[in-house]
C-alpha cells in the first residue's frame, strides 16, 4: 500500500538557517504529494502542493520538489525565522479514487533566536 | 467564508460521560475525516464519510461513533468516555479533488 516516510525530529535550527525536511514516498499510479503545517495549538494547514513530476510547490518561502525517480517530495527553505516553528507534516493523494490522503508521522521543526 | 469548524476547542470532561465533538464546513465538501492525532504528533484515521448517510471506521479502532445526516455536519460522540480518550481529535474535509484536506481547529479532550 502507500506510504510516506519522512524524517524523524525534532529538528532545532537557529534563525536564519537553511531547512530541509526529507520525505520519501511509495505509491502506486501517479500520486499528487503535499506539504502541510501545524502550528502549535492548531489543526493543519495546506503548506504546498505538487500535482506532477518535476512540479515545484512553493509558498512563505518554502518549496519542495516532486522528484518521482527518487521518489521524494523534500521541503526546503532558506533562512528559517521563529514564526516557522511548527509540525511539517509530509502526506500524498495516491489518485486512485481512494479520497484518503496518507500522511507521515510529522517533523516538529524549533527554531531559536 | 468557507471554513471548517470544531467546537469546543477544549473540554474538560469526567469518566463515563457522554460527549459529542461538533465538525460543521461551510465549502460543500462530500468526504469528511475524524483524526486522533497522539502526542508524537502522528495522525490517525479513526472515521470518514464520503456522503450523507455513509459512515466508515478508519484505520484505528476507536470506540466512538459518527453519523452523516448533513453534507455540513460530521459530529463524533463518545458513549462513555475513559481517561485512554484523552487526545487532540481533527476533522477535515474534502472534495475529492486535488486539493487536499480542509482542517479545523481540533478539540482537546481530557477525560479525568
């Protein structure tokens, strides 16, 4: 069955630091893969999305690539500010009539001063 | 505006009592999803309907209940809930397109 493996946290960065959040995926068909973020005391909220291979998602300075050779859909940003301390969660729509998205276990990103 | 609502955002509740968790969207969504979602953060599929009248268990093994009478209103009552219920639940929705899910706010529920 699908699946998303996406790396374990926590991840501190100090402000300004480069972030990147690993997810590989398994699916069958031609998934289309999101990004989405769980600010503290919050439900989630729609980060970006990648509906092809070689699609570029990006939004708040965040971007992810959906890679389908390597299977991956890694999320990237350059500089990190406090404001970004959250869960990132990393989850795929296998398009296959199923209307369940599959999700991985979350990142919980902290970012200091 | 379209948006999905959970109320409360908090309870507070003791063991044995009944409980029901509102989810009401506004955007005509036909699927609707119950999450648990454990303190490591992950989320888990415990219910979800695809329509009015159509109601499935998900994933994990919940002893709540759901039901579907509006395309608006996916409620999850729990019988007689236990200290074991204490969690974060979400409700999302969908329609099925390539958009993802629409989250609410979550309830934290504690059972004391």
């Amino acid at each position: 069955g699908d699946s998303v493996t996406q790396m374990e946290g926590p991840v501190t960065l100090s402000e300004e630091a480069c972030l990147t959040i690993n997810c590989t995926y398994t699916a069958t068909g031609y998934p289309s893969l999101f990004w989405y973020v769980q600010y503290p005391g919050e439900g989630l909220q729609l980060l970006l999305k990648a509906t092809k291979a070689d699609d570029k998602g990006s939004n708040k300075g965040f971007e992810a690539t959906y890679r389908k050779e390597t299977t991956s859909f890694h999320l990237e940003k350059g500089s990190v500010q406090v404001s970004d301390s959250a869960v990132y969660f990393c989850a795929l729509d296998s398009g296959a009539g199923s209307y369940q998205l599959t999700f991985g276990k979350g990142t919980k990103l902290s970012v200091i001063p | 505006e379209a948006d999905i609502y959970q109320t409360p955002r908090y309870l507070v509740i003791g063991t044995g009592k009944k409980i029901t968790l509102e989810c009401s969207q506004t955007m005509g969504h036909d699927k609707m999803y119950w999450y648990q979602q454990d303190p490591g953060m992950e989320l888990h599929l415990i219910h979800y309907s695809y329509g009015v009248n159509s109601t499935e268990k998900g994933d994990l093994s919940s002893e709540s209940t759901v039901s579907r009478i509006r395309t608006e209103h996916f409620p999850l009552t729990l019988e007689s809930a236990r200290p074991s219920h204490t969690s974060q639940y979400l409700c999302a929705s969908s329609s099925g397109g390539l958009g993802g899910y629409t989250f609410g706010s979550g309830t934290r529920l504690t059972v004391v």
